[in-house]
C-alpha cells in the first residue's frame, strides 16, 4: 500500500523568508563604504537607498551642520581625469515620500572622518531633477559622494558626474511663511536679470507643497529694448485654483555652454474658505440699545471697501455685531480697518476707527 504522505502550505516562516531575501537584494553593495560605487564621467548609474543603513564611525554630523541628518546612507567616488568644474547631476527619483535625496561631497580617508574636507552639502525637499555645481576639482584627487534619503526617505534615483549640468540648481526651500496670501489666486512675480549672468531666457517653475516635482509653468524672453539695451526687470503672472501652497521658482538659462541659474524662488498661498464660518465680533458693548451706528469695512492694505452697513443696536441681538471673515482671508486678506459710527439725527456724535489682525 501506498502510505500517504501529508504536505503542508507554505507557513508564515516560509512567507517571512521570502521576504528577507527581497530586502537583502534591495540593499545596494554600496551601502558599505568599503564597497562604494566608482563613478566615471558622464555615466549615469541607478540606485536606491531602500534597505541601507548608516555606518556610523565613516559619518560625522558636526561636519555638515543642520544640511544632513544620515538614516540609509551610500557612497561613491569620483577621481576627476581632469581638473576643472563638474556636475552631480541627480535625476530621475521615484520615492516614498516628497523629500527626495541629500548629496554630501568630501575628500579625505574612507571611513576616516577626522580627515573629511566637505566640498558640498546640499539637503533638497522635492524630487526634482537636480544639478550640483562642483567647482575647481583637483585632477587625481579622489572625491567622496555620499547620498542620503533626506529624512529616511526611500528613494530610488539617477546619479552622473558629468561636465554638463541636467535640470535645475540645487537650493535649499525656502520655509513657507505664514503670510504671502494671494487675492482670487491671482499670481504675479517680479525678478530682475543680475548683471553677472548671461542669459536668453527664464523657466517658470511651480511646484505644490504637497508635490513631488516641479512642472514648468512658463517661459520668458530675455528682452531689449528699441534702443537694444538690455531689459533687467521681468513679471509673470499666474492664477491659482486649487487652495494650497505654490513654490514658484524662477530659472535663468542661456546657450549650451551656460549654466542655468536660480533667479528667485517664493511660496505663494491660496487659502481655503473652510466649512465652518470664521467670524468676526465687534467691540460693540459701549453702544446704548436703539443707537444708530455706521459701520465701513475696508482692507487695510488696499483702502478697498468690503462692506458697509447701517443698524440701530438692539439689546441681546450680539449677532448684529459678527462679521463672516471666511472670504476676506481665501482673499489674501491680512488686516482690516473698521470704522464705527454712533450718529443721532444723521450728525456723528462719537466715533472709531481702528485695525484688526485677521490672521490671530
């Protein structure tokens, strides 16, 4: 006879197996310093920091002050054949979150890191295609290329040394600042051409917060007037329909051989009317009941008139007194002006005017 044999499925150990061998294979040789990728000019090489982890006695944070935190490091070296100006052109990235990577670039002893000389640090918070200007390499000197998942993000990216730049400049973001509000999302920038650069034209870039990349807005000429001087002062204007907040980069670029150049980078914010009304009370206490008042709302910054309205006070009737602010702040708003004026057969008899802080 025939014993029968019994087979099982796969268990949970079988599963968990299967699933280590898949993060092993995700971590990068280069992961260990020891093992760091040579990079040659104008090769361009995939890789990811999914799975690395920080060799803590090859980094030193002091080093690079506030520009890089280490979570899953990778290394990398260059030995430029020439010396000269080179490009870390990053491009490419496909991450977890919306950081992107951080490029640290040194020269010294591997794993040394009292010998470390830091060249560059740049911490970015998109994943843009990026470029990273390296000025007046040495030929034959050895450079370290460390790069990070900034914050732990995990990142999968392209990297190339090249004598070309690709993408934009690498710059820090600007942190988003609590006021800068447009009104009806209309958008206008102004930026003026420096007299060091030399270019023929600027890119437009924006890029929500919540993005992952920067798309191209727009494009303007640099212009010279009928005499054919040189224009220096540029505007662009722009509308926002969704609430958010928009970082709008302005982008300098010339011939081939010219590198393209940061101008200006600004947040701008179109805020959202929320569900629940935001109201304004009025100081309206010092009134006797059947007062007759005026009141003239204006923004402050603009003299505009928001709104006017006459009422006689009527006691325990507080809502007479609460202005529906909702609008004026997805406006851009920041402060009122607010007139009051108690009158008595049509003369004034007492009166203020006074501003209010909407954003408190």
């Amino acid at each position: 006879m025939f014993q029968r044999k019994n087979y099982r499925k796969p268990g949970i150990s079988l599963l968990l197996w299967f699933c280590c061998i898949g993060f092993a294979r995700a971590q990068v040789p280069n992961d260990h310093i020891a093992h760091r990728r040579v990079l040659k000019t104008e090769e361009a090489v995939w890789s990811n920091t999914t799975g690395c982890t920080v060799q803590r006695s090859c980094v030193d944070e002091s080093l690079t002050g506030k520009c890089v935190e280490y979570h899953n490091d990778q290394w990398f070296e260059f030995t430029p054949a020439t010396s000269g100006n080179y490009f870390v052109n990053i491009s490419g990235q496909t991450c977890r979150d919306t950081r992107g990577v951080q490029l640290v670039v040194l020269t010294g002893k591997p794993c040394e890191p009292a010998t470390y000389n830091i060249i560059s640090c740049t911490s970015l918070a998109s994943q843009d295609d990026i470029f990273v200007l390296l000025q007046a390499l040495q030929s034959r000197q050895t450079y370290l290329l460390n790069v990070d998942g900034y914050l732990n993000d995990q990142c999968r990216f392209k990297i190339e040394v090249s004598t070309k730049p690709n993408g934009i400049p690498a710059a820090v973001t600007p942190v988003i600042p609590a006021g800068n509000f447009v009104q009806n999302g209309n958008v206008t920038l102004h930026w003026a051409l420096p007299d060091s650069i030399s270019a023929t034209g600027f890119r437009i870039l924006r890029r929500e917060a919540s993005q992952f990349k920067a798309v191209e807005n727009g494009r303007k000429a640099v212009a010279r007037d009928s005499y054919g001087k040189l224009l220096k002062d540029y505007s662009f204007s722009d509308t926002l329909t969704k609430p958010g907040s928009y970082l709008y980069q302005v982008v300098a670029f010339g011939t081939t051989n010219e590198v393209p150049v940061l101008i200006k980078q600004e947040w701008r914010t179109l805020r959202n009317v929320a569900n629940a009304p935001i109201w304004y009370q009025l100081p309206l206490e010092k009134y006797p009941n059947k007062a007759e008042l005026a009141i003239s709302i204006t923004d402050a910054a603009t003299g505009k008139i928001l709104q006017r309205v006459v009422f006689r006070k009527q006691k325990n009737k507080p809502e007479q007194g609460r202005l529906l602010v909702n609008n004026w702040l997805a406006g851009g708003i920041k402060t009122i002006r607010v007139e009051i004026q108690e009158r008595k057969k049509e003369k004034i008899i007492s009166g203020s005017n006074f501003l209010v802080d909407l954003d408190k």
